[in-house]
C-alpha cells in the first residue's frame, strides 16, 4: 500500500503507511528501560507547523539510524510505525509516537535557509510558565551543583536520582534547575567539576514549576550543552565580565545559604537557647501558619504561603533578641527549601 503523506497534526490514529516530512528537533543518548532489559533511543521532530512527535528506535534498529540524524535537519519518514503514547508518560498534547524500523525509509534533504526560532525564555519567569505546552529553553551560569539525592515522588514506589544546579542570568536572582536521571551523573557532574569559572549552560525543553518560588526541572526530550556559543551565550558572558562583582557577591551568599557543608539541623526545642544574632537551621513540618499576610519575612518566600501546613521544610533562621528580661528571641527566616518526601 503506497504511504499517504500528510501534517503531522492529522496523524489521530494508529497507522503502518504515513510519509512525513520533519526536523529533528532533539536527540537524546541511548539508554536502558528502568527494568534494566530494553535499550532505546528517543527523538522528538516536528513540521513547519510547529507540531510535535516523539520518535523511538530500539535493540539493533539504534546502530543504524543513530548516526544518520543530526538535530537541525530535515528528513523525509515513510513506513514508520505510529502507535499511541501511554497516558503515564504522555507529555503535553502529544497523544501518537512514531516507531523507526529497519523497515523505515529515511532520507536527508536539502538544507534550507529557515532561521531557526529561539525559545530562550528568562531564568526568573519560571512561575509564567507553569503548564505551558509549548517549547522552553533556559541559559545561565552555574554557581552551584548539589550532591546527588534520591527522590521518590507521591504514589510512586519508584526512586529517581535527581540534582539541582543554581544557574543566574542577567535578572540577578539565582533560579534553581533540578536534573534528573542520567543528567545526574553526566552533565550535572561535568558542570560540578567546573563550576567554580561558572560555565554557561543551556537546557532545553525544560518545564517550570512554582515549587520554591519558581523553578525548573529538566524533561525527558531535555538537552544540556556546556559548549553552546550561540549569541545569547556571548552576551551572558559579557553581561558576566561587566558584572563579575556583583556576581561574585551572589555566590557568595548562595554558598553561606545553600552551601551543604555550612548546615547543621538544631532540634526545634534547641532554638530558645540560642544568642542573639546566631544563625541556625531547622527541619520539620509546618503544622500552622499565623497571619502570613503581615510577616515581611514569609513574603519573600510566598509561594510557600498558600499551603504550608503539613509540608517539610528546611529553614535558615537569624535570632534576634527583644524585650527588656528573661533573653526573649524571635526567629526571622533567611531561607526556606521544601524538602520532597
């Protein structure tokens, strides 16, 4: 049967016999399923509307179509296998899943001379764009890698391995990415290994959370790139040079907050006997939240407000004294990170 041609926004069933005509738009490295048995390669392309399709090759089909794809290109697909994704994994509107056997014709075209569009949005717009269904890509410097962690999300038995990188940009205000997966132990450490010049990073398609007041994570079509040169990443580097002062006070700060050697939990029934002017960390759930309306403090980290109670936080606390007798303390807080059970 001759292979009917078509967007690939009218792909709304199963079929054997489409012909498109695509760009790729993300390769990602080979990997294995979570059970340890199959070896796959993910792809994502799209059209010149702009629709999307995630493309999978598997097993032996991996040597052989991976090395003819080059992110950028244009490609014409006949007698790929179109199946519906899963509803777990499914991401945005993307309800179909393009399959490349040995059996699927692919053929390079012609460059053309289309510029292509960029999707770089700011590092502190992270809470515009929660459930945005469209493409993000975010740039900044590192400042910051944490150790590895596990996490094992709500009603889900499985642990992911997950990282979180401060990156800062010309909005002055660290954002928080946080990796996950084979990110962890591979870009997350090449950028951990030299964090301390600050290199540029760019990630694509990541998506925005408001958790901490804003943040990003990255996606399962996510790409890290160190060595981008593109024009955004030598304007953040001149932005860097005119600036390094200021930004060297930043990191210093974020190391005095953030840094993992710098804490010490104090049980909460310790905080009365503390001097006035100390420093100290706390962990624990909130069970209540007074009048957060009126506290300056707690504004700062106001996407926690809404639904404090009963979460697990992790709390940097500055005492100070007041009052005439019996060494009374207020506690304000200098920094707040919810901890995921």
């Amino acid at each position: 049967m001759e292979a009917i041609r078509k967007p690939l926004s009218e792909i709304t069933q199963p079929s054997r016999n489409v012909a498109v005509v695509v760009t790729l738009d993300s390769l990602l490295p080979e990997t294995t399923s979570i059970s340890g048995i199959v070896k796959y390669q993910r792809l994502l392309f799209k059209d010149k509307a702009g629709t999307e399709i995630p493309v999978t090759f598997f097993y032996e089909d991996i040597a052989l179509f991976s090395e003819k794809f080059h992110v950028g290109r244009d490609y014409d697909i006949t007698d790929a296998v179109i199946t519906p994704i899963r509803e777990d994994v499914r991401r945005g509107s993307q309800l179909f899943q393009m399959i490349i056997r040995s059996t699927t014709k692919v053929v390079e075209l012609a460059p053309s001379n289309v510029v292509t569009p960029s999707y770089i949005v700011p590092l502190d717009s992270a809470t515009e764009y929660v459930e945005h269904q469209g493409r993000i890509d975010v740039i900044g410097l590192a400042l910051h890698v944490t150790s590895p962690r596990k996490v094992r999300p709500k009603r889900r038995d499985t642990e992911f391995d997950a990282r979180d990188i401060v990156l800062i940009d010309r909005s002055m205000k660290p954002s928080m990415l946080t990796v996950w997966q084979a990110f962890v132990s591979v870009e997350a450490q090449a950028i951990s290994d030299i964090v301390v010049v600050h290199p540029t990073v760019l990630v694509t398609r990541v998506s925005a959370s408001k958790f901490r007041g804003g943040s990003w994570n990255t996606t399962f079509f996510s790409t890290i790139q160190l060595d981008y040169d593109g024009p955004e990443a030598i304007t953040l580097r001149q932005w860097e040079t005119e600036n390094a002062v200021e930004i060297a006070r930043i990191d210093t700060d974020l190391e005095s907050n953030v840094g993992e050697n710098s804490r010490t939990i104090l049980p909460i029934a310790a905080l009365g006997f503390q001097e006035d002017g100390a420093t100290v960390w706390i962990k624990g759930k909130v069970t209540y939240v007074i009048n957060p309306d009126s506290c300056e403090r707690l504004s700062l980290v106001s996407d926690f407000i809404d639904n404090m109670s009963g979460r697990l936080f992790t709390i940097k606390l500055l005492a100070k004294q007041f009052g005439d007798s019996n060494k009374q303390l207020r506690f304000s807080a200098q920094y707040v990170e919810e901890i995921e059970e």
